[in-house]
C-alpha cells in the first residue's frame, strides 16, 4: 500500500488574525447586551462609551507581545513598552470612566 501525500488547503489563521477575531467576539458582545438593554428599558446607557476600550486595550498588548518575542515589532523594545503603557492606560481609563455609569444605570431600574 502506498501513502497518498496529504494536499489540503488549509492554512491556520495567524496569531494576530485569532486575537483579533476575539476582540470583536467581545465587541459583538457588549454591542448586543447595549442594544438588548435598549429594547427591553427603552432607555439608553449614557456615559458607558469608555468601555468600549477595554477590548482593544486587553487584546493589542497579546499582539505587542507575540511581535516583540519574534522580533517584528515595530519600534523595537521602546516602542512595544509604549505600546503596553498606552493599552493599560485605556483599560483603566475606560473601566474608571465606564463602570460608575454602568452600575448608577443598571441601578436605577
């Protein structure tokens, strides 16, 4: 019996491509728990914007990461340092500006 060579086409998607489809999975989320919210009160969530950077701000630092480890991250290691200030920075801005809204909304019903 000979051995037939395995031709597929598949080709995994790159770590970026992944940690980007998770971002949007939580974005996806959060927009249809907020449209969701809106149907059923018929009343928006004011001053919750800023959460919507702490996705991005959890998912970019894993990217910053992976590219440093292999050596393509532009700017080198500053760059990549400032790349993680900077996330930090918006998942604690966005939680400390978004999450007192949050509860003082989901509170009053």
């Amino acid at each position: 019996m000979t051995e037939q060579p395995n031709h597929s086409d598949y080709t995994p998607a790159s770590f970026e491509k992944r940690v980007a489809a998770w971002v949007g999975i939580v974005y996806m989320l959060m927009l249809t728990a907020v449209v969701t919210y809106t149907l059923a009160t018929a009343r928006s969530l004011p001053g919750t914007a800023p959460l919507l950077l702490v996705p991005l701000g959890v998912g970019v630092p894993f990217i910053v990461v992976h590219r440093q480890r292999q050596g393509t991250a532009p700017g080198g290691l500053v760059g990549s340092i400032l790349m993680l200030v900077a996330c930090v920075a918006s998942v604690v801005l966005g939680l400390w500006l978004g999450l007192p809204a949050l509860l003082a909304n989901l509170a009053a019903l």
